[in-house]
C-alpha cells in the first residue's frame, strides 16, 4: 500500500483560505480547530499580507499549499521555489510546462516541498482551451501535462477530479492528484466548470481535495467543513 492511499480525510482536505485579510484567515483557521490540518494560501491571501501565515501555520502543525503557479525562466523558477521551501510551505505549484517542473524538481529535492503541476484550470472548458490556441481538448492537454509531470520528477498534479481517472494510471504511485473544484451537494459552481463532488473524486483517484467556498463562506464553517470529511470518510 502506497502513502498516499493512508492518507485520512483529514490529511485529504485542503481548506483555500480564498479570503482578502490575514485577520479573517487567522479566524477561520481558530475557527476550523483541529477538525482541518491543511490549507491553502493563493494569490488573494498571499498579495495581502498573508504570506509570513506560511511559516505560521506550519509551527502550529498544521501544513500549507502555497498556490502561487510560478512560471518563467528555468532559473527564476528554480530560485522562486527554493525561496517558498524556505517558508515552510508543504506544497506549492508551478503551471505544467516541462522546463519550468523540471527547475522545480531541482529545486525541491531533498526539501520535503511537494512541487505540484497545474494541468489545466479547473475553471475552462474544451472552448477556452481552444481559444487559447491549443489543439484538442482539455482531457487531451491535461493527459499530456500529467505524463510530462511524472517524467519532470515533481510530486504531482493539480487536475479536476473529473479527469482524475484518465491521469491516475500515468502518475508515479507516490505523485499526489490535488482536484480543486470540489462542491458537495447541493452547493454551487460558481466560477468553476469542471466541478466533482468530494467522494467521487477520491473514488477517481484523487489523493487531496481543496475546498474554499463550501466551507469559507458557510453560515458554520466548521459544521461545513465536518459534513464534507464526513463524505469523504464514508467514500
């Protein structure tokens, strides 16, 4: 049995602290408690005065998925990840070029940083991939990125759950499969247009799942974010 399928719910669930003050994020988390273990800060948060949470999160046990997406020059991208191990981030990601995973690759060996490859946004459809001037369409993109990534030595990807069962046999069997676009029953897409519920993406293959919304903007969060563990115990 690899590490990844030992993982608990609880290591599963990433809340996306999606929210613009590093005092509403430091609330959910008191919030939240010890029910979540993880959390994501992007660029909302991060621009915000929310990066020195990294470090803090990370002394208070629990881990952080920087989400920042870096891509540039093979060099700039190296030293930009070297930089977010130095934060004490668990996870960070990079778009899915293969220069730009493989600096990253270098640059996290040995750290313990989880270097995660971004296929494709969860937020575009087969008609905004094609806008965007790639052929084919996105399961076609992200197979290709999900094969580059394994072959790049990163520690995974980031891909809608939807495509999770297409990309799960082609990654390394300790490559984490991170599905952002998570909404549990009854809740809304909102921006999102590839969108899966919690136990049928770790039924495909998913290894993490980032939840902000459903949980973030509930009436209880902490109520929200337990139903959703409760889902994904039960899958």
């Amino acid at each position: 049995m690899d590490a990844m399928s030992e993982l608990s719910p609880r290591d599963r669930l990433i809340v996306g602290l999606d929210v613009s003050s590093r005092a509403e994020a430091e609330a959910i988390v008191v919030e939240l408690g010890d029910a979540v273990g993880f959390y994501k800060i992007g660029y909302q948060l991060g621009f915000a005065g929310g990066l020195p949470l990294v470090g803090e999160l990370a002394r208070m046990g629990k881990k952080v998925f920087l989400d920042l997406k870096l891509l540039d020059i093979a060099n700039t991208v190296e030293k930009g990840v070297e930089s977010i191990a130095g934060l004490g981030a668990a996870m960070t990601t990079v778009h899915a070029y293969p220069q730009a995973m493989r600096a990253a690759a270098r640059a996290a060996q040995g750290t313990g940083l989880v270097v995660l490859g971004v296929t494709v946004l969860t937020s575009l459809a087969d008609e905004d991939i094609r806008e965007a001037g790639y052929g084919g369409g996105v399961s076609d993109l992200v197979e290709l990125r999900a094969r580059q990534a394994a072959e790049a030595g990163i520690g995974g990807i980031v891909a809608s759950a939807q495509e999770a069962p297409l990309v799960r046999p082609l990654l390394r069997p300790d490559m984490a499969l991170v599905t952002p676009g998570i909404r549990p029953a009854g809740a809304q897409a909102g921006d999102q247009k590839r969108v899966v519920a919690p136990a049928e993406a770790l039924r495909g293959g998913a290894s993490h799942l980032v939840v902000a919304r459903p949980i973030i903007a509930a009436p209880d969060r902490l109520g929200a974010a337990r139903a959703i563990l409760a889902e994904m115990q039960a899958a």
